[in-house]
C-alpha cells in the first residue's frame, strides 16, 4: 500500500477485520474463566482507557461542549448499541464455539445493508446485493454445517 494508505477507508477496513478477527479469538480464550458479562466489562474498560490515550497523545480531546447534540445523541445510541451487543457477543463465545459464533455475528454486515437501505437512502449496485446474498448465505451455512 503506497503513502495514501492511511488516508484510505480499505486500509482501515481491512485493518479492523484483522482486529474483529482477532478479537474474536482473543475473547475466546479470554471468557473461558469468568463470566461473559465481567469479560465485557474488563474489556470496555481497556477500550476506554486506549482510547483516552490516543485521543490525549494526539491532541484530539476536545471539550464535551463543542460536541454537537444531535452527534451526541447518535453517539450515545451507537454506544448502547455497541454495549448490547459486546454483551451478547461475549455470551455467545462463551456458550459456543468461534467459529460459530463470528459468522453468525458478520450477519450484521447484511443488517448495516439494509437498514443503510432502508434509514439512509443507500443504495447497493446490483453486484453489492449479490455479495450481500453472498454473505449472507455464507453466515447461516457456516452457523448450521459447522
């Protein structure tokens, strides 16, 4: 990837695949000994503490005032949403496999299609759709033949 690479949405799309991936396994392992919804916390906990230093290293923190309030009550429902669904996630890696789990959680990539669809105005290509059927039918094969 040439100089541009940073400034390219692939790269970091990429990039959080391999850490999804890696999360994945991670908190397999990790949910092995304790209970889901404590590994959920520990781990939000370290989100929020990795976050702070970045956003404080880089000069990025700015005060909560500035923050407009439709952006941060958008924020605040993706944040609930993304609480949910840690919770869930990490119950579900806890009663089973990861390689069951994972493929039945990217379904969300299909959901993000169509509430992109039917909440923003999106639009997919003819072949977006297909790769959207793609994925879709790779999640539940993977979920029911595992």
């Amino acid at each position: 990837m040439g100089g541009g690479a940073l400034e390219s949405w692939q790269f970091w799309a990429v990039l959080s695949a391999v850490f999804a991936a890696l999360t994945a396994i991670f908190a397999k392992v990790g949910v092995a000994e304790i209970n889901s919804d404590l590994a959920t916390l520990i781990r939000t906990v370290i989100v929020l503490i990795s976050l702070a230093f970045v956003l404080f290293a880089t000069g990025q923190l700015v005060r909560p005032a500035a923050v407009p309030a439709k952006t941060w009550l958008f924020l605040i429902l993706s944040g609930l949403g993304t609480g949910a669904s840690w919770l869930c996630y990490f119950r579900a890696l806890k009663l089973g496999p990861a390689t069951l789990v994972a493929p039945i959680d990217k379904l969300s990539v299909v959901l993000v299609a169509l509430f992109g669809v039917v909440f923003l105005g999106e639009r997919p290509s003819g072949i977006g759709w297909l790769g959207i059927a793609l994925i879709a039918a790779g999640a539940v094969l993977l979920a029911t033949r595992g």
